[in-house]
C-alpha cells in the first residue's frame, strides 16, 4: 500500500515520478475540500487516490482519520508529514492561537501521524518517513520566529527518530527529512532572495522523490545549502549576520516593531 500525505508540497507532484507509480494508492489529507482537485490531478497521473478531510492541527481528528484508513485501505508503506502554516510577521504582530497553531501543525502533528502509522512499520520492520521541515529549520530568518521555531523542532523530530529506530533495530524502517528554500507555492507573498532563486514545486518534488529511492537522510534544496550549513558551524556569528544580510531574503510581512536608531 503506499504512502499518507498531508497536504503542502502537492502531492500530484510526487506521483509524477514513474518510479513509485507501480501498484501504489495514495493517500491524501488535507483541511479543506480543496484536496479533491489534488486528487483529480493525481488520478489523471494513474494513481489510485483516497482522500480524508483532516485538520492536522487536532490530534483526534488525525487518530480518526489513521484507523479509518487502516480499516477501509490498509497499512501505510510511506507517511510523508507535509502540512505546514506560517505567519510572516514579527513576534509582536503575531497573535498568540497564530502561533500555538504553527506549532500544532508543523510539528506535533508529526507526532500523532508518526504514532499512528509506526506500530505497523515497527511489526513489519518496513516503511519510510518523511519529514518535510525546511532550510529555515537549520538557519532562522527575520520575521518568521515561531515558522522557524517549529522547523528546527521538525528536524529535531527526524533526527531524534532516526536515532530511536537505529537503538531498536528496526533498520528497515526509513527516515528522509526535506530542507527547502523559498519554494512558489503561494505559502508566502512576494518572497525575494539576492542570491538563491525561488524554487518551482516540480524541482522540489523530484529531489524529494530521488532522496527518497536512496533513503537519503536530508536532503537540502538547493543542495548548495550543505555548503552553508557546514560554514554556519565553523565561522563567527558576525560573518554569519553578513551573509544573511547579503542574502537579502524578503517578502510580504507584517511588522509592528522596528527599532529607532
């Protein structure tokens, strides 16, 4: 059987891959009825789809939905933990369900799908995790301190996951974690970089799908993010204020507070 998405990243996008399409059904959850239109894509693609209308930042909501679709599907093979809410604004500007909200969905919900699907996994040893977080999970940006926040902590998930697999031996279980730049999903307005283009979804998808057929640990998009990363390690703070400054990231945002020189 294959895998549960939630929505973010479309998942139309990863069935394009021909690769997985083999005897796979797809499983999609998103909070809005919008997912039918993903479903229709998807179908068009070949897939067998099933869709549940899930708020994904409700516990019982996504513990319903899981025995639902072991009852009427079957076990899930490959669960890619892909919803996602952000709020660009300062900390200030930003109201407080805004940012118990974020967190609900970006990194506890991690949780509750990763404990509804991982006992079958476990009794299998087989199965593969995903773990969509972001370039902003490893790095922080202005503006965006509980998006960020919950990031890291999605990394935090993977690697912590990763590692408690590995002590019970359960090697045939998978962890992949995505960390993407800017990607153009609409999920932020107007969003600019000096020095890394905007990411198209296809790209992203197709990156995640290779990592996935390697069982690529993390995967970084665009992987030139690696370099950067292994500088963050090892050059002082204020080089590190440079670059960001020199990155220029910018897009639509609210901002409340600024400080008067």
């Amino acid at each position: 059987m294959g895998g549960s998405v939630q929505q973010g990243l479309k998942p139309n996008r990863f069935w394009s891959c021909s690769k997985i399409r083999t005897q796979r059904s797809l499983v999609l959850e998103d909070v809005t009825h919008g997912i039918e239109e993903t479903a229709a894509e998807c179908q068009r693609l070949g897939a067998t789809v099933h869709t549940f209308v899930v708020d994904c930042s409700k516990r019982e909501e996504i513990y319903r939905a899981a025995e639902k679709v072991k009852k009427e599907i079957g076990d899930i093979s490959i669960l890619v933990n892909n919803a996602g809410v952000i709020t660009p604004a300062d900390l200030l500007s930003t109201q407080d369900h805004q940012i118990e909200q974020t967190f609900a969905v970006n990194i506890l919900a991690h949780f509750w799908t990763t404990k509804a699907f991982l006992p079958t996994m476990m009794k299998n040893n087989h199965g593969h995790i995903v773990t969509v977080s972001s370039a902003a999970g490893h790095t922080p940006a202005s503006f965006m301190l509980s998006y960020c926040s919950s990031k890291f902590a999605a990394v935090g998930f993977h690697k912590a996951l990763t590692q408690e697999l590995s002590a019970l031996g359960k090697d045939g279980i998978k962890t992949t974690c995505l960390c993407p730049i800017f990607i153009n999903t609409g999920f932020v307005k107007n969003p600019k970089m000096r020095l890394t283009p905007i990411l198209e979804p296809d790209m992203v998808a197709k990156k995640l799908l290779e990592g996935i057929l390697i069982n690529q640990k993390m995967i970084f998009v665009p992987s030139s993010l690696n370099i950067f990363l292994f500088m963050e390690k090892i050059l002082p703070e204020r080089a590190l204020a440079a670059w960001n400054k020199l990155q220029s990231i910018q897009f639509d945002k609210v901002v409340r507070y600024r400080n008067k020189e």
